[in-house]
C-alpha cells in the first residue's frame, strides 16, 4: 500500500509544481493514449459520476460544463447540462457545449469514445481498476486541469486516511481475518474480485476476500457456501443494496452460510463510496473497517479457544498433566 509522503517532501513538490506549470503538456491516459492539452481547459464535460467528483474535488468544478443524468456529488454536479447517461452518451449533447476536454471512462463504450475522438474533440480516458490507479487519476486530473498542487494535497490526505487504518490490520495474521464476500448485484450474482479496488479496501480493512478470481467475476451459490464467508457486503446502486441483501438472506440454499446464521450481511447505504472511483472512496473503507473490525478481535477469541481445546485434548497435554500430578505428590511426600 501507499507509504506516507513526508512533509517536507510534499512542500519541496508544490515548490516544483508552482513554478513548473506550464502548457502545452503531454500526457498519458489509462489507455496508455498520448494527449496533448494545449492549454488550461475551460470547457470540461464529463462523461461519468466519478471523473465529475474528482473535477471538483481538485478545483476544476468551475471549468464543467457537461456532465451525465446520473451526478449528484457534489449538489453542484445536479444542476450542470446533461449529455445522457454513463452507458447512453448523447454524441450530439457533448458537441453542442464545445469541449476543449471531455473527460471519459472505460463504461462509457468504445464506440462512444472513438466518435468523439473522430470528431477531433481533446478526449483522455480513464479506468481505474485499483485503489492506487484511483490516486494516480487524481493526480492526473489535476495535472490536466492545472490544479496539481491541489490534487495532490488531496491524495496525500486520502493516503494519510488509508495508511491510518492499515496500520491497524497490517501485523493481523490472516487466520485472525474474517473472511468476506463483496457483491455487486445477486441476478447474476456479481462479485469483487482481486485486482479490484474493492478488494484493496477489504484487504486494507482487514478482511480476506473469498473471491479469487480475477475482476468482477460471476459467482454461483456453491462456491459461496464452500466458501463459508463470515461477512457479505452488499453495495448496489439505486437502493439495490437492500435488494441484494434480501435476496441473499431469504435464500434458503445460503442459510448454513456464517455470515447469514450470524446476521453479518451488511448494505452499503451510499454505493457512491464504494463503487465510484474518486476521492469519496476513503469513505468507503472507512465503511468496510467499521463492519469488519468487530469481527478481527472475534475471530482471533475463538482461533485461540479452539488452540486451548485441542492443546487440552491432546496426548501430549495430558502426558504432561499426569507427569506433572506425580511430581507434586512425590513433592509432599518428602515434605
């Protein structure tokens, strides 16, 4: 995980940053495409929630112009003009406010993104699949956008945030870590999987995921009640965080599972924290310790309970108990 940014290194860098900054600049999106951004941009639309919080969140939310019916953070975001949808973009609604930068994602399609690309319009793709690639983003928003002393006081307080937790599950043996199952949606049962930034933040909570398989992968009913979770996070968006966690709970297959016998399946009530990869997503972690943390000191009673059972049912044990008794009697017969 992140190390943290000595302080005068940071002061060193916005020294560097606030003398240095100068257009044109040249940069590589998450595509690994090279962008040339001839000036500070003016006219910003963006084409998801996410790119829309970390524009205002690195001081760029004055330049935003466009964004999609689905921003609402900040409530600045509601009122900006809408160009459809994150998987439903309006090609001729992006036009129409004469960009000099449209913000994209990876959800908004391939063929979106190369029409607009056709058009000749500044476009820089992002698609973070990990916390650290959220982080990098940020900065390159802020690099972008001219605001990169901001974006990086940012990013050094939400690692600050991350490093402050992860301090308290590091030295945690993983057989004291409760195991958890993160779903995304239950029809078909969509989980997190690692080299997914939910992973990384129930890693850094403190939990093991029970999912192995890499991304987002599907996952069958078998293979959660094999692997037994003692936690399910569900986070769906527009409310569908209640909706998971009844359609888990009320299946009568899972009901051996611990985490549904023990009442541990916990709804995110604001998915945006999770699954948006922005600046809120501190938030989110901070969410998932809550829920895990109980369950760390737990786990850890009841492995050490069950060491002291075994260790008293062992023969060994017992040997040593017996050899023990006579010593002590032969003790007080000298007395």
């Amino acid at each position: 995980m992140q190390k943290k940014t000595p302080v005068i290194l940071i002061i060193f860098t916005l020294i560097l940053i606030s003398s240095a900054q100068a257009y044109p600049i040249t940069i590589s999106d998450n595509f690994g495409s090279e962008i040339i951004i001839e000036k500070p941009p003016q006219r910003i639309v963006s084409l998801s929630p996410c790119n829309t919080e970390i524009l205002f969140a690195v001081g760029a939310g004055d330049k935003v112009v466009g964004g999609t019916t689905y921003d609402t953070y900040p409530p600045e975001a509601v009122n900006l003009s809408k160009i459809g949808g994150f998987s439903t973009v309006d090609i001729e609604a992006v036009v129409n406010l004469t960009p000099d930068l449209v913000l994209a994602e990876y959800g908004n399609g391939e063929e979106t993104v190369n029409t607009l690309k056709n058009l000749d319009l500044t476009l820089v793709s992002l698609n973070p699949k990990t916390l650290d690639d959220i982080l990098d983003n940020i900065l390159l928003v802020g690099n972008i956008t001219g605001n990169d002393e901001s974006s990086l006081l940012l990013t050094t307080d939400m690692k600050q945030k991350i490093e402050n937790i992860a301090a308290q599950t590091k030295d945690i043996q993983d057989s004291n870590k409760p195991t958890v199952l993160y779903i995304v949606w239950h029809d078909p049962m969509y989980a997190a999987g690692t080299g997914s930034y939910p992973d990384d933040l129930l890693t850094i909570a403190g939990g093991m995921n029970i999912v192995e398989e890499d991304g987002w992968p599907i996952i069958d009913l078998e293979q959660i009640i094999d692997r037994n979770p003692e936690i399910i996070i569900c986070s769906g968006m527009g409310g569908g965080s209640y909706t998971i966690m009844e359609a888990i709970t009320e299946n009568e297959v899972l009901s051996t599972v611990d985490a549904i016998k023990n009442n541990k399946v916990y709804p995110i009530s604001d998915p945006n924290v999770m699954e948006l990869a922005g600046p809120r997503i501190v938030e989110g972690l901070t969410e998932l310790y809550s829920y895990i943390e109980p369950e760390i000191g737990s786990n850890a009673i009841n492995v050490a309970t069950e060491d002291q059972t075994n260790a008293s049912q062992s023969p060994d044990f017992g040997i040593i108990f017996a050899i023990s008794i006579v010593l002590l009697m032969a003790y007080l017969q000298k007395k």
